[in-house]
C-alpha cells in the first residue's frame, strides 16, 4: 500500500493549504470591509478641495497656475504607478502593470523619454526589471496608508513638472468597482485638466463668496493644487487597497474551492486503489487455497 500511503500524505497536505486559504479568506474579508470605509471617506476631503481651488481658479482669471500648463507634444512623462506591497490577490497587479506598459510604449514609440514612481513593491520590482527609470518609491505602506508617507514620492513629481522637466504625469492604480469587479486604470493627472475643476450650478452657488489671500492669491491657489493633487494620489492608493482586499479575498475562496474539489479527486482515487489492493489480495487468497485443494 505504498501508493495509497503517498496519497493519503497528498490528501492532508491539501487539506492543510485549504485551511491556511480559508483563514486567508477570512482576514481579506474582514480587510476589504475597513478598505472601503477608508476610500469612501477619503473622497469628500477631495471634492472639498476641488471646489474652493475651483472657485479661487475663477475668481482670479488672470493668473494660471503651473499646474493647469498644457504641452501640445509631452515628450517627457512621468508615471505614479501604485501597486500591491503583498501577492497572492489575482491578476490585480497584472493587469494595472499590463496597461502601464502599453502606454509606456505609446510614449517611447513617440520618442518620449519615461520617469516613474512606485508605490507598491510589486510595481517597484516590475519597473526596476523592465529598466524603467525610477526617480523615487514607497513601499510597506501596511493596511492604512499614510499621507505623510506619500507626499515625499509625489513632491518629485510635482517639481519635475512646475520646473518644466516632465510635461505630463499619468496616475496608474486600480479602481475598485465592486467586490468581483476591479478596473486598471491609467488616468492624465497632470496638467489638471478644467474637467476636473469644473463646478456644477449648485456647487457654483454654494461656494459663491469672496476670499482675502494671505499672502497672494497665487501662492494660496499653487498650495490648493498641491493639496489637491496628493489627495488624488491618496485616493487612488485607498482605492487600489480596497481592490487589493477584494481581489484577495476572491482569490482565496477560488484557491478553496478547488482545493476542496482536489481531496475529493484523491479521496477518490484512493478509494479505488485501496479497493483495488483488496481485490488482488483477494484473489491471491482464492487462488492459493485452490491450488492447495487441488
């Protein structure tokens, strides 16, 4: 019976994967249900600020900030691709680093020069494989990311930018639809386009007062954008996470069920081959005592 001892010691290390994929399951469950409560009440600090820069942008025609300068042909970019720190979440990471790639070529096929930051190790170790030039990282951003520890990555890309250096800046994440749906996406974050500062009637109304800028209204309209674009950022890493959780979570039931459904082939399997075994000792017996009889 050295065959059915080989699966019977199969059958128990399955069955130990399952259980470590069900607790894994759990804890992603219990992850993705805080994820989405952090990336939903990160969103109506960024639409406050998008308002009042609004309003100030309007109020003050004349002056254009740095921000808002459009390229007709960017030759320098800058990608702010945010991934995973952990595995084990499905093609998340694949497919957003997929769709950074692609546009990646478009920029170097156009004679474009490429600079990145990651935010994720998964997305830090991709770039560094590909060769791609990595100008600054954060990575171990643990369950509840920080601003703080965001803003440093994100400051090289905005002075590379005011000080002309890159002539636009994609933000590359995934946004989380639902819990069996996560969408890559590559989105232009700067320069800010006016569909991203543009206020409804309503909102026109609400913020329809006057402001006294201290010290001028450049600087106080420059720091607004400034605050507004790391909010952008935060927000993408908040909806990366919660898609990260769900991605897992999917993952690890899958990795479930079909261990499950894999001690259910081999129970199989080693029934037959034990009944098999009995059968043929049976008949050795039978024939034995036939031989003797006769």
């Amino acid at each position: 019976m050295a065959v059915g001892k080989e699966i019977r010691g199969k059958i128990k290390s399955v069955e130990n994967t399952k259980k470590i994929t069900k607790a894994m399951e759990m804890v992603a469950a219990s992850k993705m249900r805080k994820a989405q409560e952090r990336m939903r009440s990160a969103r109506p600090y960024a639409d406050k600020i998008r308002n009042i820069t609004a309003h100030l942008s309007e109020a003050n025609p004349e002056y254009k900030s740095p921000y808002l300068r459009a390229s007709a042909n960017p030759k320098n970019v800058g990608f702010i691709v945010v991934t995973t720190d952990k595995g084990l979440c499905g093609g998340l990471n694949t497919n957003v680093l997929r769709a950074v790639t692609t546009k990646m070529k478009e920029v170097q096929s156009s004679g474009g020069t490429i600079h990145t930051v990651a935010i994720g190790n998964k997305g830090f170790g991709f770039l560094n494989r590909i060769g791609a030039s990595v100008v600054s990282h954060a990575t171990q951003l643990g369950d509840a990311p920080q601003l703080e520890k965001l803003i440093g990555p994100v400051k090289v890309m905005l002075d590379a930018f005011v000080e002309g250096k890159l002539d636009a800046v994609y933000l590359c994440y995934t946004k989380f639809i639902n819990t069996m749906k996560q969408e890559p996406m590559v989105e232009p974050l700067l320069p800010l386009s006016a569909s991203r500062l543009e206020q409804s009637a309503a909102e026109k109304k609400q913020y329809g007062w006057d402001y006294i800028y201290e010290p001028d209204a450049p600087t106080v309209i420059d720091d607004l954008l400034t605050r507004y674009i790391e909010a952008l950022v935060y927000q993408a890493v908040a909806e990366n996470m919660a898609s990260e959780q769900s991605a897992r979570m999917v993952a690890m039931k899958a990795a479930t069920d079909n261990a499950g459904t894999l001690i259910g082939e081999l129970k199989l399997i080693y029934n037959k081959t034990r009944q098999a075994a009995i059968t043929k000792e049976l008949s050795e017996i039978v024939g034995g005592a036939a031989a003797i009889s006769g």
